[in-house]
C-alpha cells in the first residue's frame, strides 16, 4: 500500500529555502533586473519540482499546491514578523 502525505513536504521545503535566498539577495543587490530574474528562475525551478513529484506519482496536484501555499503563507508570516 502506498501512501501520499499532505502537504507535500518537498514543495513546502523548495519554496522556502528558495524564498529565503531571494530575501537575502534583493536585500544585498540593488540591481532590480537581476531580482526580476532570480524570482522568474525560483518560481519555475519551485513548479519543476511540483511537477516531478506528480510525474513520478508521490503526490497528488492538490498536495503540491497545498505544500506551496501553506509555505507562502509562512513566509509571509516570517517575512513580517522579522521586519519589526
């Protein structure tokens, strides 16, 4: 018997080590073109990997969006709390 987890706990962990190097270089790099393209390179590398873990039959669609979106949420949480 196979069994899938919910949230997907590859999906909450790309989004967020990914999410933290984009804090730490748009908060060192004032170059606002190359913030643009590190957040474009982030978000496709972070659907790649949703996309293989359904490709590779380990998680439902609805456990990655669950796992993206619940570490967003974290994020932002963090993001807000650290800024005070």
């Amino acid at each position: 018997m196979e069994v899938f987890s919910y949230p997907s706990g590859h999906a909450m962990l790309i989004v967020s080590l990914l999410f933290s190097i984009y804090y730490t270089i748009t908060k060192s790099e004032k170059n606002h073109k190359i913030n643009y393209i590190y957040l474009l390179l982030s978000f496709s590398f972070s659907l790649f990997i949703g996309f293989t873990r359904v490709y590779l039959e380990k998680h439902y669609f609805t456990d990655i969006l669950a796992g993206i979106y619940s570490q967003r949420f974290n994020d932002i949480y963090f993001y807000i709390v650290w800024s005070f």
